[in-house]
C-alpha cells in the first residue's frame, strides 16, 4: 500500500483502480494504482473524466435553458459511460 507524508504523519493512501472505480462516488485522487494510471495516460484520458457529474451541475449553467442543460449532460456523461463501458482502459499486467 503506498503511504505519503503530512506534516510528519504517515497516512496510508487506498488503493484506487479501475477494477474498483465507482463514479458515482469518486473522490480525489480517483486513481492511485500505477496500472491504472498508466492505462489512462496511454489511451489519453484524465481520471476526472470518468467522474460521473449530475444533471444539476449542468442545470446551474444553463438555468434558463433546461433542454440545452440536458443536451450538453447527454453529450457528456454519455462520452463517459462509453468509455467506461468499451473496456478501452484494460490493465496491463
């Protein structure tokens, strides 16, 4: 387990891959695992793009327009799904 250094304290850093990936709950850092991280980097995509975003964040910049808010949510959290769905970010061994 990998462990980083605040303030003179250890605090063990849980171990985040993409076999254990929950983006409906993710939190910094999303991934912490080397494979993982380097399956990512090889296919060119960030960790925070397979965070799921709700609706509401997306309504908040279009309060006038819901429709226009659902379009760009679709557009999106539907890029998102597909990567995660296509197996894209297999792991290496």
């Amino acid at each position: 387990m990998s462990e980083y250094c605040i303030i003179g304290m250890e605090i063990p850093l849980e171990s985040l891959s993409l076999s254990t990936f929950d983006p409906a709950h993710a939190q910094p850092p999303y991934l912490t695992t080397p494979r993982s991280l380097e399956a990512c980097r090889i296919h060119g995509i960030n960790p925070i793009e397979l965070v799921e975003i709700p609706f509401d964040e997306f309504r908040k910049d279009f309060a006038n327009d819901v429709d226009a808010a659902q379009r760009r949510y679709d557009r999106i959290d539907g890029a998102r799904r597909k990567i995660l769905a296509s197996g894209t970010l297999i792991i290496q061994n």
